[in-house]
C-alpha cells in the first residue's frame, strides 16, 4: 500500500504512552529526542501533554509520509520534522542525540538492518534507544495480508517471530540491550468505529470516547516487544 495512502488511516491522539518508556525516560538525563517513524505524533504529543518533552528539550521527528509530517508539524512548530525513511536519516548528524526512540516502524521499513544501523549513528555515546515492535507467536493471527502472510498491519514486511535478527543487528553497531519487554497487544474496540466515520486525531479529547476507549479486545499471540538499547561512551 503507498504510504500515503496509508496515512488516510488516522493515529488517534489518545494519551498512551508506553509506561516502560516513561519510566526509561525518567531515569536518565537528555535533551535532545527523535522520534523515528512518528507517525501523526500521538506519542509526541502525550509526551509534550505529560510535560515530558517541555520547552528545554530539542525535538525531532521522522516519518517516511509528508501528510503524517503535516499533521505533527501543527502540535508543536518548534520541533524539528523531517520526510525521511527510518534506513536512511540523512537530515541528522552522527553521534548528535541522546534519545531516540522509535515504536512500531522497523516492520514497516524495506532495509531493518541498515534502519538499525541508522539508529545507532544518529545516537550520541552514552545515549538510548527505546525501540519497539510486533513478535508475533507461532500461533498469531490477524486478518490483513501483506506480502502472501497474514499480518497485524497491511504494511508489515515483516513481523518478527523471535530475537534472533534485531539482536544481531543492534550489537553489530555496537548497542547494548539494557532491558526489554513484551505486552499482549490490545486494541481498543471503538478505534473501529472511529476510524470508520472518519473523526480527526483529537476525537479522544472526549471524556466519554476515553472511557469508552478502556475496552480492548487482545490480539491473541501478537506482542509489544518493547526494547531499550544504551550507545556505550
Ligand atoms: C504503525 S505506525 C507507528 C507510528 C508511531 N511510531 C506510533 O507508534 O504511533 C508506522 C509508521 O511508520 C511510517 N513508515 C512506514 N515506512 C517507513 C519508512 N520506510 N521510513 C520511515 N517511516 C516509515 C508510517 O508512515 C507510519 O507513520
């Protein structure tokens, strides 16, 4: 599916931000922040909500789709928004950040061991990567198809069954895995509809749609693995 095409179906701007990256974020000092792959920027935007990325912090943001970059572009005009593909960061200097983070990308992107390779250039030494992604069981299943595979997403290249081949790539550029994760994936049942009627990115400033929201249904066999991974000094 092109990618914009692809960019039609909205990110909904609903506060979730993965708590083991809160809690990453929290315990370490950094200015500078890159988002790789950010979508509309729902993460960026909880994230600046939460006061997490506030005025002092340097933010950068990614995404393969202009229509996505657009749309990031208007929650905060001092971030600095690149159309770029994950492999191929060509707008950010080596060593120049400290936090990178980049969540549900490297299935999409053609090349994950040169977008690894590009994670670990644009870290500064002693920086973090917080990165996350589908692992999917041998027993995971979900209705959309790409490629001849049944996958979570029609533009999943690929969806990783074990450890093996990100593991690799990190440590050939040198990361460290620091700790990792995995949580059953759980999608909130009125996204559905939601995306049907064709609301806008804020339709969860509605108290009500964000209780409604608690309702997910789990997606049997498929994981958030999330990792994160330190640039020794
Ligand atoms: C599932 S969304 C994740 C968005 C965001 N990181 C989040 O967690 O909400 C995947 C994103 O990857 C972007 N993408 C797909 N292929 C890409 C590539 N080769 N380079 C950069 N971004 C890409 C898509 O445009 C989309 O915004």
């Amino acid at each position: 599916m092109d990618i914009e095409t692809y960019a039609q179906s909205i990110h909904f701007y609903a506060d979730d931000v993965p708590p083991f990256l809160i809690r990453t974020l929290g315990t370490r000092q950094w200015t500078s922040f890159f988002d790789v792959g950010c979508g509309d920027g729902s993460l960026l935007n909880a994230l600046k909500i939460r006061k997490i990325l506030n005025s002092d912090k340097k933010v950068f943001a990614a995404d393969l789709s202009q229509t996505r970059i657009e749309r990031v572009k208007a929650i905060d005009s001092s971030y600095q928004c690149f159309v770029s593909p994950a492999d191929d960061l060509k707008a950010i200097e080596t060593g120049s950040i400290d936090f990178v983070v980049s969540t549900q990308v490297i299935e999409h992107v053609p090349d994950d061991e040169k977008m690894a390779a590009e994670l670990a250039r644009v870290l500064k030494p002693g920086g973090t990567l917080f990165l996350s992604t589908v692992y999917k069981k041998w027993y995971g299943w979900y209705f959309y198809r790409c490629n001849g595979k049944w996958t979570l997403d029609p533009t999943h290249l690929r969806e990783y069954a074990d450890e093996t081949r990100l593991y690799e790539f990190m440590k050939k550029n040198g990361l460290q895995l620091e700790s990792q994760e995995k949580h059953l994936f759980k999608f909130p049942a009125v996204d559905f509809v939601l995306k049907r009627i064709g609301v806008g990115t804020d339709v969860y400033k509605h108290r009500l749609l964000r209780r409604v929201r608690k309702l997910q249904v789990p997606i049997v066999g498929y994981y958030d693995w999330q990792m994160v991974w330190k640039k020794p000094r």
